[in-house]
C-alpha cells in the first residue's frame, strides 16, 4: 500500500512515510533555531564591531571552520552517526549558553567576532550532518519522494520561528532570543534520540551501494574528503554548483544588509529589518513547496531542477544591478533565496545518493561547509573593492556575477549527466 502525498511525495508504505514526517520534523525545529541565529549573528557583529566590518568577517569564520573541520573528521570515524548529532547539538547548546553569559557581562568586540564566526560554523557543520545522515539512510527514489517534504518541515520552521518571535526581538534583544536557542538544541536532541527508537532499522540501512557492488574504500584519514574531492570530476562539479550560488548570493545580499545598515540606523529597526529578511524568503519557499514545487522537481528531474536557480538568480542580478531601491532588493533576494530553499536544496541533496559513505560524510563535509564558506568569503570580498570602484561598483560586480551563472549553469549539465547515468546503471559514482 503506497501513501501519496500528491504534491509533496509518494511513499512505499506507512512506515517510510513515518519515517520522512519525522526527519522533517526533526529539520523543522533545526531550522527554526537557525533562522533564529541567522539573524542575530548580523545584528550582534553589526552593533559590537561595525557595519565596515561586515566584509572581512567571513575569512574569520572561514579559518575557524578548518580546525572544526578536522575535528569533526574525526570524530565521524569513532561514533555512530546519531551519535555526532547528539553531541554537535549538545556542544552547540553549551557554547551558546557560554556567549550569553560573556556577553551579559563582560561586553566586547571580541565577542562580536566569535559569535559570527561561531554561528557560522555550527549552522554549517550541523546541517551538514543532517543531510549526510538523510543521504546515508535513503534510496534514490525515496530520497526523491521524502526530500522534498524534509523541506517542506524545514521552510516551516524558518518562518514559525521568526514569526513567532517577531514581535518580541526588539523588546527582548539578542541575548533572550540565544537563550531560546541554547534550549531548543537540547529538545533537538531529544528529538534526533526518538528517531532512532521508533524507526523500524531496515529503514536506516538506506540503498547500501558498498554492499550491492561490493566496494571497499580505506577508512578516510585527516584529510580524506579533500582528496576525495580532487581526484573526482562529479564532486568538483557538485563543489563548483553550491560554491558559485553561494558566491553569487552573498555579493547580493551584503549589497542589501550594507543598504539596510545605512537605512536603519536604529538597532530596534535593524534586528526587525533582518528578521523579516530571514522571515519572507522562508514564506516564499513554504507557499512554494504547499503550491506543488515539489511535485514541479520531481517532473523536471535532476537536470533542469539544477539548471533552475542559475537562470532566476542571473535575473536577479540583472535586476539589483538597475536599481538601489531596498524594497526591490529585498524583494529580488528574497524571491531567489526561497526559489533555491524549495527547489535547488533538495535536488542538490540527491546528488549524494549514489556516492560512498566516505563522500556522504568527509567530502560532503567539506563541500558544503569549507567550500561554501570559501566562496561567500570570496563574495565578501567582492565589496571590499567598494570604496575603490565607488559609483562603478554595482555594474561591475553584476557582470562578474553573470560571468559565474555562466560557469554555474555548465557545471550542473555535467553532475546531473553523470548522476543520470549512475542511478539509471545502479552505480556507484565514487
């Protein structure tokens, strides 16, 4: 008997179905604390150091990201994978208890720092995790039924959270606001250890590639996923799709956050301004996942799914690079940030189906945290370049950008062919 969803999934039976309702749960509250600490990492950094400042952050986070990178590495290697989650969770809610002790009294721009670096760090590598778990225990065509509606939970909770916070951020300021998120990292937790109790096991093995092709790969050392990424062409693609996005995107937004800055100069205003940056692309994506986009990817497949964002964000750019306007602005990033939430991430999540548990957990890793990290650092730095260009800034970082959707767009004709080729042969990429 198949449970189907229509729009958002068409499910084997009750139990995989069960089985994808709580991921997307457990997703929804995961993302519900991020949208809350998204926010908050600009608005603390923004009024402890500096607007100025906002463009070299990112190389900060960027360097603390390598030594967290190396440690979770090897931490993957000794526990259990629900194991790792639990403790990233618990460690996040410690660390984040620690800040708001810090900042409550002993105040400085230091802090600012290490609470952007930190946040980046922990959103990076705890989402990282979740998807190589989900990737670890599917198939290919459960993946593309269940992903969608994980995504579907996730929009949910980037726009409960900040809605239901909303009214409260400008009267409770920064630090009540971390303290609900020091909590919810525990209920995560929680959460995450449930799953695993009541999750029938021969629905956590996932398509077992390694065992169907018998295919031994060396326990991964220090370094392992970075090799893995060199030596494959597929993960350099997949590495080159989430890198120009993520570029590309933060050219866009900083240009929106430094317009903001300068707009609302009252923090009160800025901490709403931003919260409702965070807010309405999570509605745009939520209304776009219940209106069918899901059902629109599975009928579009990998390719054209990938090729999607590329195009609309090239628009996108087209549009900011015309106007200063930051109504227009905020509209245009919040339109593609929520085309790429509900349509290009869990395309882009399949990918890994068919890959090795070395890649779903070293190389991904690194892909999605230190090359992420990398290309929005790259992207920060493209404005620092704006007090020497000045008037000219704006036309010349769009056609730098169009330059990138151009690379962007050929990177995902070749991973979606090779992917293609992989599922249809019941292969194993790398």
């Amino acid at each position: 008997m198949s449970f189907n969803f229509a729009l958002w999934g068409n499910f084997k039976n009750k139990d995989e179905c069960l089985k994808f309702l709580r991921l997307a749960l457990i997703f929804t509250c995961m993302i519900s604390l991020c949208a809350l600490m998204h926010p908050l990492k600009d608005v603390v950094f923004i009024t402890m150091v500096g607007v100025e400042w906002l463009p070299y952050v990112r190389w900060i986070s960027l360097l603390s990201l390598i030594p967290a990178l190396l440690a979770y590495g090897r931490v993957v290697d000794y526990f259990a994978r629900h194991t790792v989650f639990y403790g990233i969770c618990l460690l996040g809610s410690a660390s984040v208890a620690a800040f708001i002790f810090l900042m409550k009294f002993f105040p400085s721009v230091a802090l600012g720092w290490g609470w952007y670096a930190f946040t980046e760090v922990f959103i990076s590598l705890l989402i990282a995790l979740f998807w190589s778990f989900v990737a670890d225990i599917s198939t290919p065509e459960s993946a593309k039924q269940g992903y969608g509606l994980i995504i579907l939970g996730a929009q949910l909770g980037g726009v409960l959270a900040p809605l239901c916070l909303y009214p409260f951020v400008s009267v409770w300021g920064p630090l009540l606001v971390m303290s609900v998120v020091a909590i919810g990292l525990v209920v995560v937790t929680g959460m995450m250890y449930w799953f695993m109790r009541v999750t029938p096991p021969q629905l956590l093995k996932g398509f077992c590639y390694e065992k169907a092709h018998e295919k031994v790969f060396k326990k991964p050392g220090f370094f392992e996923g970075l090799k893995l990424i060199g030596k494959q062409s597929y993960l350099l693609g997949i590495l080159a799709i989430i890198s120009l996005c993520d570029m590309i995107i933060i050219v866009l937004e900083y240009h929106v956050k430094i317009k903001a800055a300068h707009v609302y100069v009252d923090k009160s205003q800025l901490i709403e301004f931003f919260f409702k940056l965070t807010l309405y692309a999570n509605l745009v994506a939520l209304i776009s996942l219940l209106l069918g986009f899901g059902a629109v990817a599975r009928w579009l497949g990998v390719a054209r799914s990938l090729l999607f964002l590329p195009i609309a964000v090239g628009l996108g750019v087209l549009i900011m690079g015309t106007t200063d306007n930051l109504a227009i602005l905020m509209i245009t990033l919040v339109s593609f940030k929520g085309i790429s939430y509900a349509l290009d991430k869990p395309t882009r999540e399949q990918l890994y189906v068919p890959t090795s548990v070395d890649v779903k957990y070293k190389a991904k890793s690194w892909i999605d945290t230190f090359g992420s990290r990398v290309a929005k650092g790259l992207g920060s730095a493209v404005h620092m370049l704006r007090p020497v260009l000045q008037s000219s800034f704006i036309f010349i970082s769009s056609v730098f950008c169009l330059g990138l959707v151009g690379v962007w767009i050929a990177a995902a004709i070749y991973v979606a062919k090779i992917h293609r080729r992989a599922v249809e042969g019941n292969k194993l990429i790398c």
